[in-house]
C-alpha cells in the first residue's frame, strides 16, 4: 500500500494542466467494441481505471496500440467473446467500476454479454437496475445469479423502443445508448443523463455513423444502423479535477492558473465555487484562482445556510462534494453539504474533525460545516484515503496544514488523478511517495 508524505502550509503558484476526463474515458473506450474498423482517441489519461480497461480490452482480444503519451488505437475485430466465461478475466472485470460499460456493445454486436458484480469505490450502494432494464427492453433477456454474482445477458437482434430510465444514471444511459445504435428501428430514452461526457459518447458515434438526436437533453432518439465504422476523438478536461485544483489554491493561498479548462463544459461548477466565496477569473479557456487571505460563504437570499447539494446534470457534480466539504472548513461562514447520490461518501469527515474542522454530520448523507475563516488552521494527520474523491480532499487538507501529514492507500488517489504528486511538485507542493 503506497502513501504520500506531504509537508502543508506553503503556497503554490504556477499553471497546472488538467488531464483528459476520466468518466468520459471510461465510456468511450467501450464504445470501441461496437466497430470492426480502428478508433483512435486521444487525451486519454494515464490513471489506473482507464489503464486496467484498457489492458482488459486488450485482453479480450483488441488490438490496442500506443500512439503517444496520452494517444492510443483501438480495433476490436477479433473479440474472443468465449473469454467471458473465463473466471480470470471475469477478476479483471471485478475489480473495475467501469466495466460494466463493455456489456451494452458486447450485447448490440455479439448477442451476450456477462460481468460479476464490478468493483470500485466503497461509497455506498451503486446498483445497476437501470443498465440492464433498459438492455431488456431493447430485447435482452436478463439472468443474475446470485451464488457467483454474475450479470448475464443475451439477445438476437436487438430491436428499438421507448425507454424512460428509471434514474438518469450517466452510465446507465451509456451502456442504453450504445446497445441502441445497433438495434432495429428506432429507439427513444427519456430521463437520459446528459452530462458532457454523455454528449461526448453521443457525438463519438454519430461520427462513428450513428444516428443520435437530442444530445444534451434528457430526451434522446437513436435510429438504429446495420454497423458503426472507426472515427477519431478527444476526451474533454476532467471537470472533477478542475474543481479539486480550485478548491487546492483557495485552501492553500495560492495563485494557480489552469490551463485548457473547456469552460463551457464546466456548467455550473465554478459558480458552485463563487458561492463559496473563492475568486475565479476567466482567460480564455484559461482559468486563473488568485490568492486570498480568506473567502466567505454566501447565504441564500432570505439569509438562510447555504446548501450545496448534488444533482444530475446541469446540476452539481456528487464527485466534487468530497472537496466543497473540505473547502468549507477555512471559509468565513457555514455550509451544508448535501450529498443525496451515495450513502457512505461523507464518511471521511472523521479525518477532518481529527485535523480540527468543525463539522457536524448529521446522517449519512448530510453534514454542516462550521467555517473557521482560518482563524484555526488544519492540524497535520496520518490517515488513509477510503475512495478516490475523499482521498483527493484529505490531500487539499493535508497541503493546507502546516506540518506534515501522510495518507496511506494512495492507489485510491492514482485510479483518478494522473501523476499527481509529479503534478503538484511542479507548483510548489511538497509532496512525495513513499
């Protein structure tokens, strides 16, 4: 188990670059299932979930190559589809959220699909309901054993119809969209999630011959084609990582630039942000957080706390709540976080109320933060990061206090955030692996 060793309490400055989204990634890499021919994708970044996918597409028989650092080709004419009854691959498959994605193509081009139950991070209960109620509407036959936890599905040819999902799940909708483009006639899903990395999938295989109306809106209309051919494409900066950087200059008063923000994708994030009282100047696609001695807490308009709480798309991300809860510990004022998707996600403010923050939690998906305006400044701890987002927060936490604190099981850290502690050193950040 790996950990990083930081020294907190001084100032960063510099320009950061934030890497290619990991949840668009993720879904586009899958989708390189639905075609022969070869898809070439770029600002890939080099994480441990979009690196252990690749590996397992690879495994099953994709012909992946690297073109560049952050560049590969994907042709999946060859697919060994036999290899889903193989109990090491379907480990492989365990130990990776993300997975669950290949199961809408495999079933579109090939007529089966099956996946144990995946793995990922311990945030409470993630089901997957919406992706194969949907997939049996389309005309999947469904089987779930519950000795050995397997998925399975099988199918002829898929066949279009109206689907409302039953929750706007963005891989849900995913996995959805990407059985449709192959199915007979014409599909309609209603309550589709329509975040920009959705709309990024939607835009890949409308290149890749699909034909996908209403992208952007909950209301999709997918015609379905006889094959999809290859394409190339670039992954969007990763919203979530944009919101961890600023949160990182507020907590540590520091000036960072970040760079190639695709700030019309970023939605309501950085004004989440402004409430919270950090400055963001806008140049360009460039996003500049200035240093500031202290940043207060708007209230609603008849005075009362504010609530920052998560929402589907366009409303505020449930990966960037972890960050918003540890930002609010040296603010001028008092928060509520609000985090309805996942019932175990607020569980690290243990760590933090033994770093000093004042945070009542008042069930598991609701906690008040108390700002301290600084007044008294985080104390450094040994502690270890439970998922990739509160592992990135405690590490903001960490850098802000003076002294030096370790965090322990890192590779939670490393399945979202690239090079990190490379990254951060090139700003000032005195952070090393151990």
């Amino acid at each position: 188990m790996g950990s990083f060793e930081i020294t907190g309490g001084h100032q960063l400055q510099g320009e950061i670059i934030p890497q290619g989204a990991k949840n668009e990634a993720l879904q586009i890499i899958c989708a390189t299932l639905l075609t022969q021919e070869e898809v070439v994708l770029d600002n890939i970044p080099r994480i441990r979930d979009v690196l252990k996918l690749i590996d397992l597409l690879a495994d099953f028989g994709v012909k992946v190559k690297q073109l560049g650092d952050h560049t590969y080709s994907f042709k999946a004419d060859h697919v060994q589809i036999g290899l889903l009854g193989d109990p090491s691959f379907a480990r492989k498959v365990a130990q990776l959220r993300g997975s669950v994605m290949i199961v809408g193509p495999l079933l579109a081009r090939f007529g089966q699909a099956s996946i144990p139950k995946p793995g990922g991070d311990k945030i409470g209960r993630r089901r997957l309901d919406t992706h194969f109620l949907g997939l049996e509407k389309l005309g999947g036959r469904f089987l779930y054993n519950s000795d050995t936890q397997i998925y399975q599905i099988e199918a002829g040819k898929l066949q279009g119809c109206y689907i409302l999902l039953d929750e706007a799940s963005v891989t849900g909708t995913a996995n959805v969209v990407m059985a449709a483009t192959l199915a007979r006639g014409k599909t309609t899903i209603y309550n589709a999630a329509c975040e920009p990395y959705i709309q990024q999938l939607c835009r890949m295989l409308n290149r890749m011959g699909a034909k996908i109306a209403g992208i952007g809106s909950n209301l999709l209309e997918i015609e379905g084609v006889d094959h999809l051919e290859g394409c190339k494409h670039r992954m969007l900066p990763d919203m979530i990582e944009i919101g961890s950087f600023i949160a990182m200059a507020a907590m540590t008063r520091s000036e960072i630039r970040i760079k190639e923000v695709g700030y019309e994708h970023l939605g309501i994030i950085p004004n989440v942000f402004r409430k919270l009282g950090v400055e963001i100047l806008r140049s360009g696609d460039d996003l500049l957080i200035p240093a500031q001695d202290s940043y207060e807490v708007d209230t609603f308009i008849d005075g009362s706390i504010l609530t920052v709480s998560d929402a589907p798309w366009p409303g505020f991300s449930p990966d960037l709540l972890s960050v918003v809860l540890v930002l609010a510990t040296q603010a001028r004022g008092s928060v509520l976080v609000h985090q309805k998707m996942f019932e175990s996600r607020l569980f690290f403010v243990d760590k933090l109320i033994d770093m000093g923050a004042q945070i009542i939690l008042c069930d598991p998906h609701r906690a008040t933060v108390i700002g301290l305006d600084r007044k008294y400044p985080l104390k450094p701890l040994e502690m270890v990061s439970p998922d990739i987002r509160a592992g990135v927060a405690l590490l903001i936490a960490a850098l802000s206090a003076k002294g030096r604190s370790i965090i322990h099981n890192i590779e939670q850290i490393d399945r979202g955030y690239q090079f990190i502690d490379k990254r951060l050193q090139q700003i000032g950040a005195q952070i090393k692996r151990i």
